[in-house]
C-alpha cells in the first residue's frame, strides 16, 4: 500500500465506502419490502375475511327471515282450519255448514296453501 499514490488510496477508500452503502441500501431494503409484505399480506387477510363474514351474515339474516315467514305462513293455515271448524261447532244449527260444505272449505283452503303439502282434518261419523 505504501508504494500507492494518496489519490489511489482515497478513490479505493471512497469505491469501498460506496460499495459498503450500496450493499447495506439493498439489505435495508430487503428487510423493510420482507415485513411490509407480511403486514400487507395480513391486512388484506382480515379485511377479506371480515367482508366475507358481514356478506354470509347478511345473507344467513336474509334466509332466516325467509325460512320465519315460510314458517309463520304455515302455522297461520292450521289455525284457520281450527277457527272455521270451531266456529262451525259453536254456531246454532241454521248457522253451520253441512259436513260435506266444511270438508270443502277445509279441501280448498289447502288448495290455496302451495306452500303446504298436507293438511289433515278427520271428520267423525254423525251419531
């Protein structure tokens, strides 16, 4: 090193330096990118999920509501059938219907109930 100008000397000093920055520059920044990208990676999971999870809550909210008033309107039908066969009980006898006219009602109140598909009523033989 001795026999070497001062000039050769800083310029390799400088070129060392330089290098030494560069390398730590890069490894500085390949560290900093390898946890942004775990953060990032982690963000976007919750915030996908959480999406997912309010759009099934939202929809599972939409069938409950759904199944209730398939299951509301199917528990109306038999009630209906129950008041008019009290009613029919209850009424003096100019006022109540023939077996045979309340079997029909009772067949075509069925009839409008898509939604079910049976409905028994039994009828016991006149004493």
């Amino acid at each position: 090193m001795k026999h070497l100008s001062l000039r050769f000397k800083l310029y390799g000093l400088v070129i060392t330096l330089l290098l030494l920055m560069g390398v730590s520059i890069v490894l500085t920044a390949q560290l900093s990118l390898g946890s942004m990208e775990a953060r990032l990676s982690s963000e976007t999971r919750n915030t996908v999920q959480s999406i997912v999870m309010d759009q099934l809550a939202a929809t599972a909210g939409q069938y409950g509501e759904l199944v209730t008033g398939q299951f509301e309107t199917a528990y109306q039908t038999p009630e209906v059938v129950r008041s008019v066969i009290t009613r029919n009980i209850t009424s003096d006898s100019s006022g109540r219907l023939s077996r045979r006219d309340l079997q029909e009602t009772v067949g075509t109140i069925l009839a409008e109930q898509a939604h079910l598909s049976l409905l028994e009523a039994k009828f016991e033989s006149n004493a």
